[in-house]
C-alpha cells in the first residue's frame, strides 16, 4: 500500500504543535511516511513576543525525524490559514494524488493513520466518497471499532483525493445564488447546526474568512458521502482561545476518552448510516439546548467583533 503524505499547518503555537508532532510520531505508519509541514509567516505589526512563538515554532519543527521523511516550507510573509491551507493542500495533492491534513491542535491516537491509509485505500475508486474524517463528537457507543458514512464534512483531520479535491471552490456569492431553503436546511444538518449555512454568509459579507466550509459546500453540492469513525481517533487541544479556529472553550466538544482505537470494520453500501447520523444531530440538538445562543465556528477566523460579542455572550 502506498502511504498518503500527511500535511500538517503550523503558525505560532510552540506547545500545541510540539504535542501535535509527539502524537504523531507515535503513530503506526508514522515511520514510513511523508510529512509535509507549512509554517506561516509573521503578520504585519506584531509583537516581539508574537514573533518568539513563531520562531519557537519552528524550531520545534527541526528537533526530531518525526516522520519517515519531514519537509518544511518556511513562509517569509503571512498567508493566513486559509489561503495556507488551500495552496498547500492542492500542491501536495496535486503531486501525489491524495492526502491527510492536520492543523496544529490535533492530537491524533496511535491508530489514525493506519484508519486514514485503510480508508483512503479502500473508497480510492468510489467516486461517492469524498471525505474522510478522525474525528466524532464526544459520543458514547460500545461498537469503537466502526465506521459510518454521513453527509456533512469535519476537518479536525482529514484526508481526500485529487480527483475529489480538483472541484474545490471558494464562491459565497454562487452559494447564495444558488442555494433554496431547502438546500439550506439540509445544509444545516436538518437545522441541527445553523453555523454552516452562517459561516458562509459571513465570508460573503467579509467578515470572517475560511475555507473549510466551501469544501463541505462541494461536497454537499455531489452528493457526497464522508467517512468518519464511531469514536474520535482524535482531540483538539486548542479549546484555550489559542488559535483562529475556536472562538471559545467549550468542554462538551472535546474528546477526554482514549483516541487509541483501531478501526477495523468499514461500510461496503454507498448510503448515510442514518443511526450514527441522528446520533450526531442529537447531540447537536443538545448543545444548542443548552445554550442556545452559543456562537461557536469549527473552522471560522473572526476578523471582527463577533468574536467579543460571544465572548460577551457566554458570560452572562
């Protein structure tokens, strides 16, 4: 079997990506894979200290052979996360035809790329998957060896092919076109989680900008099916307002139980597992219960005041 290159993007948290690289490098497969890692640039302005995390950074980057072969591109300038993330993901696509794509808060279970290779192995020829994912909401279940097909796109790690990837688009302007209330709706997973449908309308407005969601957008658009597991693989160690991809901590997104399960049985039958789907609507229902004016973006960078608006919201 031919191992996929993983890519990983770094920009200035030293004691995330230090911890990103351990758990990788504790991976099954890791020892005979290619590791491709983006480290951005400085922005305009900042700080002294701002500019140490960034070189502290690096040199954690250089410390050890964390994968089989690692290669490192050093950006002069700041490309911020989602132009970093498009342009690295389509080069090293681009080259070796498929891929799996970590940022630097993802700590990944000793299992995952091995998951990753079996599935992108597996549904290679099978045009109706697009994604594959890691990661799972913290939901109990007692098959953790399993994995499901469902519609919507995470990327707390991911991982695709060329042929897939090569209809990426980032158009907010053709969605709100096209899209019917109903598309939406759907799009919102049933209504379960209206921080899709926004987050789109708010890359269209300028306010934030991201990339995952168009990707999520293209797939929806094919009708295409993601792979995930019934267990995380992996947990986000960036509920600490570190990153531009969380807005606020909140526990009930994070994964505390073991991430080192080994997922053996993968779905023959190109359709939604619509068990462990409502699984997760559900427990989106009961985030949204709980607090139901909760802003919380999974792939969002807020360039506004939103982000102190729900940081001002879920102080009261």
């Amino acid at each position: 079997m031919s191992l996929a290159p993983i890519v990983l993007f770094v920009y200035n948290r030293p004691d995330h990506t230090r911890r990103t690289l351990e758990a990788l490098m504790n991976n099954i497969l890791a020892d005979q894979s290619d590791l491709f890692i983006f480290a951005d640039g400085p922005k305009d302005n900042i700080s002294l200290s701002q500019k140490q995390q960034i070189a502290d950074t690096r040199t954690i980057l250089h410390e050890k052979q964390w994968c089989k072969n690692v290669i490192i591109t050093e950006s002069e300038t700041n490309n911020g996360l989602s132009k970093s993330i498009i342009d690295g993901v389509t080069k090293i696509i681009n080259k070796y035809g498929k891929i799996i794509v970590l940022e630097d808060d993802i700590i990944t279970g000793k299992y995952f790329l091995q998951y990753m290779n079996d599935a992108l192995q597996r549904y290679e020829n099978n045009k109706n998957v697009w994604h594959i994912t890691g990661w799972r909401y913290p939901i109990d279940t007692d098959n953790k060896n399993l994995s499901y097909f469902y519609p919507i796109m995470d990327c707390w790690s991911w991982a695709t092919w060329a042929d897939r990837w090569k209809h990426y688009t980032k158009d907010p302007k053709n969605l709100k076109k096209t899209f019917t209330k109903k598309m939406i709706r759907r799009f919102n997973a049933d209504n379960c989680d209206k921080n899709n449908w926004l987050q789109v309308e708010l890359n269209l407005s300028g306010d934030i900008n991201t990339w995952a969601i168009f990707w999520y957008a293209v797939i929806f658009q094919n009708n295409g099916l993601c792979l995930g597991p019934t267990t995380s693989l992996v947990t986000n160690s960036g509920f600490d307002a570190s990153g531009t991809n969380i807005l606020m901590h909140d526990n009930r997104l994070s994964n505390s139980h073991s991430i080192d399960y080994q997922i053996t049985n993968f779905p023959d039958k190109n359709e939604i597992n619509q068990e462990e789907y409502n699984k997760n609507k559900n427990y989106l229902k009961r985030l949204k219960r709980n607090n139901p004016i909760l802003i919380f973006f999974k792939t969002a960078l807020c360039k506004t005041g939103l982000f102190r608006i729900a940081k001002a919201v879920m102080k009261k």
